[in-house]
C-alpha cells in the first residue's frame, strides 16, 4: 500500500496519561485511538498487527485440532447464576438488562456460555475429547484502567475450552495446549516463561501462566538459576527450614514506647529486622480470630493463607475493634500466651533469641525462644518467596522478574459441568460430567507485550511475523524526480508481485519525517531510493534492528529483500 493511501496519524510526542512504553508507542505510531478509559480503536495499522497476531494464534490452535466457533458478547444471567458466579464474580462483571428487564452481563468470559453449548450437543463419550476456541471481544469493568491496551476494560481475547471423559483425556490436551501456546509465542518472537499460577476466579485445580518478561509488568514470577522451575510469586512454594537453636539470650520484656511498626522496633532496639516476627490478625470462619506469623522482612502471601482451615475467604485482617475485644492492641501482639490458633510460618518457625510483641501495650519481648517458651504453634507455608530463596524443587535458588501475563491455561475439571448439568453417557452407560479445560491468550495484550520487549529510543521494532509491513520504500523527492518515482513504483510492484507486504511513502514531506515514521512503526526493512542512488544503479537497504546500511543493486533488490524475509 502507499502512504496516502492508509490512515497513519503518527505524534512526535505521547499523551500525558502514557505511562508505559506500549501505551506512548501504540499512540504516537498511530495504532490505537482512545475513546474512553479503558476503551481503545484500533486504527488501521494497529489493526494490520493485530490481524497478524490473531493469524498466528487461529494458525496453530488448528494445527492442534482445536474447532473455530463464536459465542455471543451479551450472556444472560441465567447461565452465570447456574455456575454461581452471577454474585461472586465482582464488578468486573458488566451488568445490565434488556427492554424485558431481563438480567445480562458483558462476557469477561465464556465459561458458562461453552458449557451450555455442551450440554446441548455433546451426548456420548465417543464424541470426546472435543476443544472449541474463538477470538472475540471480551469486557471487564477494570476499576482502575491503565497501561493502554494492557489493562483496558474492553479487550480481544482468543479463549479455548476442551471437553473429556475423564481426567487422563483433559492432562492429555492441556499437555497439547502448552505446547499449542509455546508455538505461538516462539512464532510471534516472544521473549516468555511458562510458570505455574493461582487459578483464580475462573477456579479448577491445575493453571500455568505465560509471562512476557519486562520491567513494565505487573506480575512478579521467580526462576531457579539450576532448573527449570519457574512459577508466578502468589503460587510459589516455599520450603521448611531446619529447626531453631538452643535459646542463647534470656527472654526479657522491654518498654518500646509508641512502637507500632517493625520497623519502630528495630530502630529503637537496634536489632536486625530478621531476628523479629511480626503477628497478623485474620478472621476465622466461625468468628473467632487466628494470628498469622511471619519474619519481620518478609510479606503474607493471601492466597496461600487462604488455604489454611478455618481462615475466612476472602482473606480479612481482623478490625482492631475486635482485636482490643479480645484483649490485644496492634503493634504489640506476640506469640506467647496468645489465646487464639497460631500458624507460623517455616521461615518465622526456625528463629531462635527473637523479639516479638508483649501483648502489653508499649512492650515487646526479646530472646524468645519457640522450644523453651512452650508456644503451641502450627506451621505452614504463608509467605511471598524473595530473591535468593531455595527453589521448591531443591536445585538452586530463585531470582524475581516481572512478567506480563498474555496466557493461561487451566484444568478446570468439573466444576463448571456438574453446575450446569454438562453430562454424557460413559462407555458404561452411565450419565457422567465432563472433564474441561480451558485455555486463554489476550491478544491486544499480545501486541502491547511485545512493544514492551522491542523498542529503542526511535520507536517500536516489531518482530517480522507481526509487523504491519514487511518493507517500506522511502523515495526521496518522489514528488518532484520523475526518474525517483519511476524507480520506486516499479520496486514497488515487483515486491508486490513476489507476495512481500510492501508499504511505499510517496507523501510529499521530508526524508527526515519519513526516516522517522519508518522506525517509529518500527518497519522491518527500509529501502531508500534518490538521484544519487539512481545515478550509481543502487538502493540503500537498512533493517530496524541494525544500525548499518548496505548498498545493493537496484536489480538484485527484490531478491534481497526475499532472502531476509523468508
């Protein structure tokens, strides 16, 4: 195509409100247009990247004999009220009601839309496994949209849900499913980690997370340096540790006036923070109170103190109305005599000569000793990993990156079947819920990830597979040099003709606008055409990527440029 042909609104600079490069990128190349919060249009050269995006990803989710079908955006409540997720979901969920006054949501997901569509159609074991997938528009009503396309309310997403007999059939395609998803990130240019992940809302037993790695995301995910375990820090496990000393101090009680935090504590001691544990509150489900103990530097992991017995869901810090009920005041609980369950955890559970609260206002204890002070306690994993911890596999230790989430992928079993009565007859005759899986990729989110990882200082550099065009032909003076335009316009339709996606900038600016705009798309491959090239028979050839320029023959261009984007 050429340049005064395509709508390309490009900007020298980016939108206050763009934070993140994707976001000042996709603007200022002219990809997105924003509409709303969190409300984006994608423009016709953001359009042709996010084709290309969707290309690849429906390429290979055929490939694995995945089936293309679409789901409608608007569900009635009655399918996510079947699930129970019409209240749990949160207001995320977009409701609204029809002219009937029937109740509706947005889908964020399609969940409960695929297995209705199952329960329908599928009747007998021998027409499992079956995988479905669309690429359709999702929406979720971000409380706080940012980061561009990253976090926006409405957004694409291709979702796939597989359904089996039983559960070797679903371990089988969700095997299939990381390999489909590698596939495609390798194919997209994707520098990524698979790691193992929470399941969240969406629920089920086993889920996996593919993170692009950059400084920008919102997620952090650890990897050991000697193996290849890697997994998102909410779901990393941490180890138990060997168990305290002998007690090498006495335990004494200490005034520490006004001291409310850690961190007032070890500045009035002069102690280090890893010799003090600090007590958190939670509510029990049967109203009573549980104290949650851990290392003075280290953070509580809520999901896994969700798990423990008896610990509210979601997670609640008890009110500090009912802890001074029970007796207590924050910024002085301890562990010893503490009337309420206790649960340590393991990195807290091996100290020895610690300082811990009093449960005496304005007083703390110091060279407590868990053995000798006869504190009852249980202990469990409650803690985010940090840098430099054991990996859980016993080979080597952690280090922590941030990672933008483009995939997931879930055992989801049958949790959304036995809900909705998804049910087949089993080769024994008898009525059984189906086994699902279900598999996503944000692919808006896809393109911002990958702007996030292939960028400098003039713009983006898209990898091949999904730049908007493969070759842009940059004529100097084409408005005035007939012999430049004659030139162009017939390496133009050579490359046309040998199927290269070629844009040409015929507009009438200067080279320097072009130049910019060029790399601020972050085009491939540029080609540059003059007087003086067309005096010495020449192109200037460049890639993004590379600084260098090459001079080539006019004649042997179209070769040139087939070799480099074979």
């Amino acid at each position: 195509m050429k340049t005064t042909e395509l709508l390309i609104p490009t900007l020298k600079e980016a939108p206050n409100d763009a934070v993140v490069i994707s976001h000042q990128l996709m603007v200022r190349a002219g990809l997105i247009s924003k509409l709303a919060s969190g409300l984006y249009s994608y423009l016709p050269m953001g359009f042709r990247v996010l084709h290309k995006i969707e290309n690849i990803i429906r390429e290979e989710m055929n490939r694995s004999g995945a089936q293309e079908l679409l789901m409608p955006v608007a569900q009635p409540a009655e399918l996510w009220q079947e699930s129970g997720r019409w209240t749990e979901y949160g207001p995320e969920l977009l409701r609204f009601r029809d002219r009937h006054d029937r109740d509706f949501c947005l889908g964020p997901t399609h969940e409960e839309v695929i297995t209705n569509i199952a329960s329908q159609h599928l009747r007998s074991y021998k027409q499992l496994p079956m995988n479905f997938y669309q690429i359709q528009t999702k929406f979720r009503d971000e409380i706080r949209p940012r980061f561009g396309v990253m976090r926006s309310r409405e957004f694409i997403m291709k979702d796939a849900y597989s359904f089996h007999i039983n559960q070797d059939s679903l371990e089988q395609t969700y095997k299939l499913m990381h390999q489909t998803y590698c596939n495609i990130f390798d194919r997209i240019g994707l520098d990524y980690r698979s790691v193992l992940a929470d399941s969240g809302a969406i629920g089920g037993e086993g889920s996996q997370e593919f993170h692009v790695l950059a400084d920008s995301g919102e997620d952090a995910i650890c990897f050991s340096d000697k193996s290849d375990y890697a997994a998102n820090v909410e779901r990393a496990e941490t180890l138990p540790q060997k168990k305290p000393k002998s007690p090498e101090q006495d335990l004494q009680i200490v005034d520490t006036p006004g001291c409310k935090t850690i961190s007032d504590v070890t500045n009035l001691l002069d102690i280090d923070v890893k010799r003090t544990i600090k007590t958190l509150v939670v509510d029990s489900e049967d109203g009573g109170l549980i104290a949650l103990v851990l290392r003075g530097d280290h953070e509580l992991n809520e999901i896994k103190a969700e798990k423990i017995d008896n610990v509210v869901r979601p997670l609640s810090m008890a009110s500090e109305e009912s802890i001074n009920s029970a007796g207590y005041s924050i910024g002085s609980i301890g562990v010893k005599d503490l009337s309420m369950p206790i649960f340590v955890d393991y990195a807290a559970a091996c100290l020895n000569d610690f300082v811990c609260g009093a449960n005496q206002e304005g007083k703390h204890l110091t060279g407590v000793n868990w053995l000798r002070d006869t504190i009852d306690i249980n202990t469990a994993d409650l803690r985010n990993i940090v840098d430099g911890d054991p990996s859980p596999d016993g080979k080597g230790k952690l280090a922590i990156k941030r990672g933008i989430e483009v995939g997931h992928i879930f055992q989801l079993g049958t949790k959304y079947s036995k809900a909705m009565n998804a049910n087949v007859i089993a080769e024994n005759g008898k009525s059984v819920a189906m086994s699902m899986g279900c598999y996503g990729i944000g692919v808006t989110r896809v393109l911002a990830a990958s702007i996030e990882q292939n960028f400098d200082d003039r713009g983006i550099i898209f990898p091949e597979s999904i730049a908007p065009f493969k070759v842009v032909i940059i004529p100097i003076n084409y408005n005035k040099s007939t012999r430049v335009k004659d030139l162009s316009d017939k390496l133009y339709k050579e490359l046309l003709e040998a199927d290269i996606e070629v844009l040409l900038d015929n507009r009438k600016e200067r080279a320097g606008i072009m130049f910019a705009d060029s790399e601020l798309l972050g085009i491939p491959h540029r080609l540059v055409i003059s007087d003086t090239h067309a005096d010495n028979g020449n192109i200037e050839y460049k890639a993004r990527n590379n600084d260098k320029k090459i001079e080539i023959g006019f004649s042997q261009a179209v070769e040139y440029i087939k070799n480099k984007v074979s």
